[in-house]
C-alpha cells in the first residue's frame, strides 16, 4: 500500500516534530472523574471548526502525533482495550473504504437520521462534515437484546433479558425528551411526508428488533401504531465477511446478509396486504451495505473506537440515569450508579466517564478523518 497522506517522512528522525515533548499541553486543565487532583490534557476536543482554524504546520503536529503518540506514551493501560492501542485508518486503503461507507449517508440527507447507539457514529460525523452532507442525526442510546432465534418458532422473546415495565417507562420518557418516540417520528412524518431513518450496525439485527419492539409497544400506548409503521425506514451497516468468519462457522443455515426481524409488537401492523405480501410481506423499507472487512474490525469491532464515542446503555440502566445528562455531570445520585455496579455485570468504564487516553484516542481519530476529507477535496467549507 501506498505511505499514507500524514507521513511527512519515511524517516522519523527526520521529521521536524519528531522531538515535541511527551507531555506537550494543548489543552486546559480538567477535572479526572472521581478523583480530586487535575491532569493536563495533552490533545484538545477537535471538532470541524477546530480543525478549519488550524494553521498548516499544527495540522503536522498531529499528523505525526497520530502516527505513534499511543505507541510512545506509557499510559495505554487506561485505555478501555490496552491490548489494542493503535488508532484505525492509518491506511490509505482503510481510510478510502471508510469514506466510501459514510458517503453512504449522504443518500440520506433530506432525511432525519436517528444513530441508534454507538457503532454508526463515526460515519455519520464523516457524512456530517462533507460538502453536500447530511445536516445533522439524532443519537439515541440503546444497548442488549431479548430475543432468540429459533429455527421451527421463530422469534422468541428471552423473558429474564427483557426490560421491566418501571425500565420501559423510563426508557421512552427519555426518547420523548430527545424526540426520537414514535409519535414525535410520526408527526414529522405527516408534517413533511419524509421517513426517518432509522441506522444501525447489524450483525444477527436482534439488536435493532428489541429496539423497534419498544418502539412499537410505545406507539400503540400512543396511539399511532399504524401511522407509525409508515413513518420510518432501517438503513443496516454491516460486514458480510464478518458474519461469515462468526455466524456461519457455527451455523450453515444463517443468512449471509441479515435480515431484519420484524418484532411482535409490529408484525400484525406491518404486514402488507395481498398480493405484495406473497414476494415481501413487511412494509417497513429496509436495506443493509456490506462493509470492507479491515476497515470494519478497525472502526466497529476495535473497542476502543466504539467506546469512546457515548455511552452503554442496557435497560438496567434506563431507571438510574439519562445518557445525555450522564456525561455531563447531571447525574444527581451517583449511589445508584454505586448499586447498579454491585449488582450487575456492567463494567466500571461502561458508566463513568472516560479516561484522558480515550478523550485522546477520540480527537486524534477526528482529526484523521477531518483531514483525509480534507486532502481528498471532501470537506465543506466554512460558510
């Protein structure tokens, strides 16, 4: 493959930021959760506009920090995944492919887009900043599954991963806090006439299910169920090459390309009537896109990549916090986050704030991504 666009150099000794000091500080002090001393961050947030206001040779400065910085420094051990330090996209190849599935996007951007949780983020931030891209997606925190798949019944709920009633209260007073509820879907709908999109990474798709199983549980309490089953559309994302190397080595009759479960409380309302329903019985619109497999375990299943972008959400979590106020600080019993940690198996990075190397980890790959659409004429201007 070809040296990559961010080596000034094939020799380190000659680069000229090659000696910038371990500890060099860009950033202003911040407060390192649960504990009272301060640390200095080393990299800054960098966002659009940060990037846009950077002057060519601090642009260098991080294309040779994003090359090694986590391969020098000594504290990778706070990484959520120490055994996977190095950042993704550091191929010319990887980073083409990883344009090419967030271009994916822009077919798109006339749409509102929900990201149901972690794994479509990057992308969508790529589509975000790219002329002609999409304006902007609804990030909505989701986690776990409850459904079995079962080759003579079908789709059978798994009761004891199921949510509580008191879980599913909480869980769509939030999605009505952030208008991603069905009947918030459904009246921009008869607004506009424009679908929501509904994105997520897919693997067996009992993920997306559970969610749209809510979704259609909330909307018949609402009363829009049949509005609402007209209102969305599901855009997959996924590596055939993956469920391949996994799914099918352990069972010959999964499908190469998932399908998507259409859940219990959706199946009676989505289903179309005669004769369509003898070639495509369901009526929500779904489509999935296959993805270049290194460029996939490097941005969906690398861990630190997917952890560093929000939060984890499982139902056990929905009575105790909101993921929007969480991260901020907004949380106003920290005890039930104490409880929720000494009764489940949910990890203490899971639900506290992430370390500096990740805050690291996460700018340094913006500013990759940032700067490959910027080399590759891909990025908009400012207006």
């Amino acid at each position: 493959e070809r040296t990559p666009i961010a080596c000034e150099s094939s020799k380190q000794n000659s680069n000229p930021y090659s000696k910038i000091p371990l500890d060099y500080q860009y950033g202003a002090k911040i407060v390192v959760a649960g504990k009272n001393n301060y640390r200095q961050r080393s990299i800054p947030d960098i966002d659009y506009d940060m990037y846009m206001s950077m002057r060519e040779n601090r642009r260098r400065i991080f294309r040779h920090l994003y090359y090694d910085v986590f391969e020098r420094r000594k504290y990778t051990s706070e990484l959520f995944n120490p055994k996977n330090v190095k950042l993704p996209l550091k191929s010319e190849k990887n980073m083409d492919e990883f344009i090419k599935t967030a271009q994916i996007y822009l077919r798109y951007k006339d749409q509102p887009i929900i990201c149901l949780g972690r794994s479509p983020k990057w992308f969508l931030d790529a589509a975000k900043w790219m002329k002609d891209g999409i304006s902007g997606y609804k990030f909505v925190a989701f986690s776990g599954n409850w459904f079995s798949l079962d080759k003579v019944e079908g789709v059978r709920y798994i009761d004891s991963m199921r949510p509580s009633e008191k879980e599913e209260i909480a869980y769509q007073r939030y999605l009505e806090s952030i208008k991603a509820d069905p009947a918030s879907i459904v009246e921009n709908y008869k607004k506009t006439g424009i679908k929501t999109v509904i994105t997520d990474f897919i693997f067996t798709s009992r993920g997306i299910s559970s969610f749209l199983d809510l979704m259609g549980r909330f909307a018949k309490k609402q009363g829009v169920i049949e509005d609402f089953v007209n209102s969305f559309e599901v855009v997959a994302i996924g590596s055939t090459d993956y469920i391949e190397r996994t799914l099918l080595a352990h069972d010959e009759d999964a499908s190469l390309i998932p399908e998507l479960i259409i859940p219990p409380s959706l199946k009676e309302h989505a289903r179309n009537l005669p004769p369509e329903s003898l070639f495509r019985p369901y009526k929500i619109p779904y489509k999935f896109y296959n993805m270049y497999y290194p460029m996939f375990m490097e941005m969906l299943i690398n861990e630190n990549t997917n952890e560093c972008r929000s939060s984890y959400y499982p139902h056990t979590a929905w009575t105790i916090y909101r993921p929007d106020r969480f991260k901020t600080g907004l949380i106003r019993d920290m005890s039930k986050v104490k409880a929720l940690l000494e009764t489940t198996d949910i990890s203490h990075k899971n639900v506290s704030d992430f370390s500096l190397p990740m805050a690291d980890y996460r700018n340094l790959l913006n500013f990759r991504i940032l700067d490959a659409l910027n080399a590759r004429g891909l990025l908009k201007v400012i207006r």
